[in-house]
C-alpha cells in the first residue's frame, strides 16, 4: 500500500509542476506583449497631427474621419479585429467615415504602436488619437473612441491623446 501511495505522490507532484510550468508560460506571454502605446509620447509633438494628416492624404471632408490603423501580422490586432467592427458600425450610425489602414502594408510610422486610431472631426481638427483600447485583450469594454465620438455627437470635442495607455500593441511599421 505504501508503494502505491508514493506513486500517486509522484504522479501528482508531476501534474501539479506541469499545471504551474503551463500557466506560468501563458502568463509570461500574454505579459511580454503588454506595453505602452507611445513611450516616447512622439503624439504629444507640435507636428505630429499635421503630418499624420499629410501621410494619410486627409483632406477635409465634411464628416468627421475615422481612421484606425492596424498590422494584419500582428496578433494584437487580429484580438482587435472584433472591436474594429463595432467601432466601424458606431461610426456608420453617427456619420464618421471610417478608414482601416494596414501598417505592416506601409512603408511610414502613422502611430507609434498598433492598434491604434485617430478621430478628426469635421472640421479638421483632432478629437482622438492613441490606441483602440487598453489591457491585455484590448477589448470593446477598455475602449476610449466609443466615448469620443458620443462626445462629437453631442457637440463637444474632447481633443483626446493618449500615450500612456498599457495594452496589447504591435509596433507602428
């Protein structure tokens, strides 16, 4: 009997370092893609709005742009790809016209970290610039732009940047 219990002793201290070894693994990858969506915070410098208007041809239409940017090769953007949806749908009911760039198709750095997007209202002024959310899922339920274009509907532009937010992000291109 005693030879039996050492045995299942073994069997599940095997089982329980394998079960930390696994999870341990799934927590240092999901972490080491957590990062900030601008560090050097290049969105805060005086030319940056124009020239990002310059790069991506924006010309000024009298509807208020969205323009997410995203990597096809990068898996924090494939987990973004359901939000981008609902943003597109939430732009498509207030009358923002909405463009999806792909930075790994581009030879230019529009934002420092993908996924991310940028609001420009109808008259050309900026409303939103910075990720498409936060956290390690970078979900619908971290969004920021929801929440701005509410705002630009009612009448009211936040001029909203955010640098410093942590989430799943891809570098820019």
């Amino acid at each position: 009997m005693q030879n039996s219990s050492k045995k299942n002793l073994k069997l599940y201290t095997i089982i329980f370092i394998w079960f930390i070894s696994v999870v341990t693994g799934l927590v240092y990858f999901q972490l080491s893609s957590i990062r900030t969506f601008d560090p050097q915070q290049k969105m805060l410098e005086n030319d940056w709005f124009e020239d990002f208007k310059t790069l991506t041809h924006w010309q000024n239409p009298s509807d208020a742009t969205l323009t997410i940017v995203i990597d096809s090769e990068c898996g924090c953007s494939k987990r973004s790809a359901e939000h981008v949806k609902q943003l597109a749908s939430l732009a498509d009911t207030y009358d923002v016209k909405v463009t999806v760039l792909d930075a790994a198709k581009m030879s230019k750095e529009l934002l420092p970290n993908v996924p991310g997007a940028v609001l420009i209202d109808s008259v050309g002024s900026l409303a939103y610039a910075g990720p498409l959310s936060e956290g390690i899922a970078c979900s619908s339920s971290s969004g920021f732009i929801e929440l701005v274009m509410n705002n630009l509907q009612s009448g009211f532009n936040s001029n909203l940047t955010v640098t410093q937010a942590q989430g799943c992000y891809c570098r820019g291109s």
